[in-house]
C-alpha cells in the first residue's frame, strides 16, 4: 500500500475550498456512486467482489448502481476522493484524518476492514534489537503510517526522533535503496518488507505493526453527507463486504480460487498472498468488525495519538493551534478534538445491520 508522503498531503491544503464545495454539493440522494480502492492484502477483496458480481448484486438489492475502480496510487484515490471525484475509498485511519479530514472534508469511516498485524516493519541490516537503531539513518516515506510505526516505537523504548536521522525516501525507491551498502535502516511496510527480507540475508525486523495492534487501520471511507442521503451506500457496501470475506476465507476450493485471485491482482501467488494476510488482522465476521469499532476507548486512544503525530508533523491544515483543530466522533457518540468542527466520523451501524441479518 502506497502512504502518503509530505508533498502529497500540502498539495491537498490548496483544494479545502473546492473540497468544502464536493462536500456540500454530496448531499443529494442519487441512484449511481463511484468506490476507488488501490492494490493491498486486506483491500484485495473489492477488486473481487467487483469482478465477480458481489457489488453488483448488492447494489441492485437496494436499486442503485456502484461503480468499483482500482487505482494504482493509493494517495491518488485518496486525493480524487477528497476532491468528490469518488463517494467512497479505502484508506486508512491516519490518511483520513490528515488529507480528507483536515481539509474539511467530512468522512465516515463505514467499515473498518483490518488492522496492520506485521505488515509494516522497521528493519536493520545490522543489529538484533530495536536499540540497536540508535544513530542510524532511518529510510521511510516521510509524515507516512511508516514515520508514524518509527515514532511509536522510539517512544514505547525510550528513546526520541532526535535518536536517529530520518531520511525521506520514496515509497518506488525502497527496496532499491535498501540494498545499497549506505542504507543501514528502514521502515517499511508489504509487499516491499518482503522484498527486502528476501533479498536482504542481514535484514531483521526489529519493531513491527503486531506491537501496536489496532493502530494503523485500514477501512472503507465514504463521504459522510453522502453516506446520510444514501443509506442504500452504506448498505450495498457493507453486504458485499462480508459476503466476500465469508468466501476467501473458507479453507475450500472456492475459497482458495477466491484467494488466487486476490494474489494474482496483487502480484503473487496464493502462498504468497496468504503468508501476507497472516499479517493483516482481517475482521471476516461483522460481529468481529463491529466489536472492534466499538471498543470505544481503544479506538478514542488511537486516533487520540494518531492525531497529536499528525499535529506535531504539521498535517492537520495551515492554522491548526492544536491537535484539537479536527473533531472526530466515535460509534458510541464520544467525540474528540472540536465537537463543532467534527469531520472525521466512526459508524458501526451499518455493520451492525448485517450483524443482525438485517441488511
């Protein structure tokens, strides 16, 4: 999955205005809608569920029509999302927050999907341990999910950015760079960590994702004045949602070609894609999924240090006096940051829905 880096993010600041405008213009009921989704493990179910008929079954359910488009830059959907190009995209917890969001664009985490479980990493070619990074330079895709794994983990052992040497690099160029003899350090995340740990017989991983669970999520986020004119959205999404996921993870011929297919868009093979869903903590039941989402104080606790990394890094729009700049509410009705400018939403009635055989 392709995170976003700085340049990427202030590019955005100048499309508030036009964002504001998509948004309001969002709130009509209509009967066609565009979803962007773009090549990671746990979001390669849309790409099947839209060739296979799933969305579309769905979506005829409930009299309307969704349009599912791949997109090969993930930060690009999210960019033409934000910009009302699409009503829906999958995205993740911190990127939401930070381009749409803080650009005054109000979204609605509908479903959130899965959460990192080992697919980002930080990785040393020398050294066994995480103190061993001390004084290293370390590679990643700067103001990313990446820099944001680098800081928890300096703070979890004690120590500071200013510990180490951060070292912008695109996300293209990681692996590449890695393998030069300068490279010491990296935080990377799948399917590059791979990559390098194959090539690479000195790599260690050193600090993963699996040590902050639930952290770096990754849902399905629609537009939220869309969302509220449109129910028959959130509805349509969600059905073909866990429809797809009750079949990919069936231990069964039909469940494996489902996962071959998966890994063959994704560019690897049915082992390979398996070994990567092990390190994406899937939610495959709506009972798991809606659980999650309503663990209201873990939840609050993420977005709570996902929002002051954001605010310290500057991602939270020009004028920001404090992480408290952009409101989040969450499923039980708790909100954080300004309650008068809520713009990023967590919604779990959707799933709860198909929890209860009601969709």
């Amino acid at each position: 999955m392709k995170r976003a880096s700085l340049v990427q993010k202030l590019a955005l600041v100048g499309l508030a205005t036009f964002c504001l405008a998509a948004n309001i213009s969002a709130a009509e009921k209509k009967d066609s809608f565009k979803v962007a989704w773009s090549i990671y493990s746990g979001w390669m179910p849309w790409g099947y569920a839209a060739e296979k008929g799933i969305v579309d079954k769905w979506a005829k359910k409930y009299g309307i029509s969704i349009e599912v488009v791949q997109l090969n830059d993930y930060i690009e959907s999210i960019n033409q999302y934000a910009a009302g190009a699409f009503d829906a995209c999958g995205m993740t917890n911190m990127d939401a927050l930070t381009i749409p969001a803080a650009n005054g664009v109000d979204t609605t985490g509908l479903i959130l999907g899965d959460y990192s479980n080992g697919n980002d990493a930080i990785v040393l070619k020398s050294g066994n341990t995480f103190a061993d990074i001390k004084g290293q330079q370390v590679n990643l895709v700067e103001l990313s999910v990446s820099h944001y794994l680098l800081a928890r983990a300096l703070d979890i052992h004690g120590l500071a950015e200013r510990d180490v040497t951060v070292m912008n690099t695109s996300d293209a160029d990681a692996v590449a760079s890695f393998m030069t003899p300068d490279v010491t350090a990296a935080a990377l995340w799948n399917p590059q960590l791979s990559m390098v740990m194959k090539q690479s017989p000195t790599a260690r991983e050193v600090f993963t994702s699996k040590e902050i669970p639930g952290e770096i999520i990754d849902m399905m986020a629609v537009n939220s004045a869309t969302l509220a004119a449109n129910p028959a959205l959130g509805k349509a999404l969600v059905g073909a949602w866990f429809e797809t996921l009750q079949l990919m993870q069936q231990d069964n011929e039909q469940g494996k070609a489902a996962r071959t297919f998966m890994a063959e868009h994704s560019g690897t093979d049915l082992a390979g894609y398996d070994a990567q869903l092990t390190k994406t903590e899937l939610f495959y039941t709506p009972v798991t999924a809606y659980t999650f989402a309503n663990a209201s104080t873990t939840l609050s606790a993420t977005m709570d240090k996902v929002r002051n990394f954001s605010f310290e890094k500057g991602l939270l729009g020009e004028g920001a006096a404090n992480a408290d700049k952009v409101g989040m509410q969450f499923p039980d009705g708790s909100t954080l940051g300004d309650s008068k400018n809520i713009k990023l939403r967590f919604d779990s009635s959707y799933v709860k829905l198909a929890m209860e055989g009601k969709l």
